[in-house]
C-alpha cells in the first residue's frame, strides 16, 4: 500500500462509534497523526453517532462497533449506507464470527477491522477503506462455517412478530411515535432537539424495517407494531 498523504484528510471528520472510550482513543489517534483528520467525532451509541452524522461535517470515514448500546439490527448500518453513500463505512468489532463479516460485505460496507489488530495492522487496514478498497480479516477463509438460530438481518414479517423496541433503536421509536402523531418532520426535529437531516434518517429506517413507502403506510404499521409491543 502506498503511504497515505495525510494531507489528503485535512479539513474532514471521522467518527467512532464504539463505547470502548480507551478503543476509541487508540482509534482517534491513528486517525489524526498518521492520516491527518481535522476532526474525529467519539459517540458510545449507535443513535448518537446518527445525531452527529451530518453532511456539513465533512465526514469521510466512519467505524461502527457492532456491540455497543443502539446496534440491534444489521438494517441501521445499512441505512447509513444508502442514506450517507459518500462516507467510508466501516465495522469495528471484536467478533470472529464469519457470518458477522460475509454480512457486513453483504450491506454493502467497506471493511471489517478486527480489534485484536496490532496498531499497525489496524492503521493498515484503515488506509486500505480510505484508499477505496473494502479492507476483509485475513482469518475469514479459516472461520469455520456454523448455522445461526435467527436471520442476520430482520424481515419484515419476522419483526411484526417482535416487540419493536427490540429491533427499532430508542431514537426511532422516538420518531415513530411522532408520527403516529402526526408531526412534521420539522416537528419532529424541535421535539427532539435533532436537524431534519437526521429526523429523515431515522424515517428512511423506519420505512424500511416496516417494509412501507409513505408517512401514512409507516402511520399505521407503526401504531399496530407498538401496540402488539406493549398489550
């Protein structure tokens, strides 16, 4: 790999998300003395990492841990996908389970570091994501094949059988519960304090975990998934 220019970064942001503050730490400092990041954003939870995930940031790299409080679905790391397609996404994870890393590719991410990396390893394996390419552990050939017990990523029919709370983030659930309301998505933003940026991201999760494509479609699946939830 050729050596990054690190100037390359100046002037953008990265963002952890991982509640490991000592992980992040070690992650902040790769980030900024060897590629030269202006800014690095440290969040512990998946819905505050959504709150800072704002185009006016300049956000070129983000890395999520797949364990920490909010990351209960496959489907949120993919709507940060489709909803951010210029930012660099990647997982950081102490997980060896191969089907974690085949999904991971699967959504479409650039990478899946492991965090036993060494430092230079990981910094390696972060240049790689930067450069364009999709950064995979070189264990994955040796992983062996195990069936798992339940879908990585929650059909539709299989959530309406769930309590939302479980598969929506805290945040959503918020947001759905406005629009049962009826509130607009500025609305939305001045109840929770949030941009409308980030109000449409939680929308665009909410329709897609709901398998709908309107305000009053979600309105009303909404509604009968919390009430199914909670009687």
């Amino acid at each position: 790999m050729v050596e990054q220019d690190i100037s390359a970064f100046r002037g953008h942001t990265a963002l952890i998300a991982d509640d490991d503050e000592f992980f992040r730490i070690a992650l902040a400092s790769i980030l900024t003395k060897r590629f030269g990041f202006h800014k690095v954003i440290e969040t512990s939870t998946f819905d505050t990492a959504i709150d800072r995930l704002r185009p006016t940031d300049n956000v070129k790299l983000a890395l999520f841990d797949l364990n920490m409080p909010g990351m209960n679905n496959w489907a949120n790391l993919r709507s940060i996908r489709d909803f951010f397609p210029s930012v660099r996404v990647s997982v950081v994870s102490g997980s060896q389970d191969r089907e974690d890393i085949l999904m991971a590719l699967n959504i479409g991410l650039h990478g899946f570091i492991h965090k036993g990396l060494g430092v230079a390893e990981l910094g390696r394996a972060i240049g790689l994501i930067l450069e364009g390419n999709v950064y995979v552990p070189a264990f994955l050939p040796d992983l062996a094949i195990c069936p798992r017990e339940k879908p990585l990523i929650e059909t539709t029919e299989a959530a309406h059988h769930s309590p939302a709370v479980n598969l929506l983030t805290p945040r959503q659930n918020e947001v759905l519960k406005l629009l049962i309301l009826g509130k607009s998505n500025k609305g939305m933003a001045r109840d929770l304090k949030l941009s409308e940026g980030t109000v449409k991201f939680h929308l665009a999760a909410i329709f897609r975990f709901l398998g709908v494509s309107n305000r009053v479609e979600a309105a009303t699946s909404g509604a009968a998934l919390l009430r199914s939830a909670t009687g």
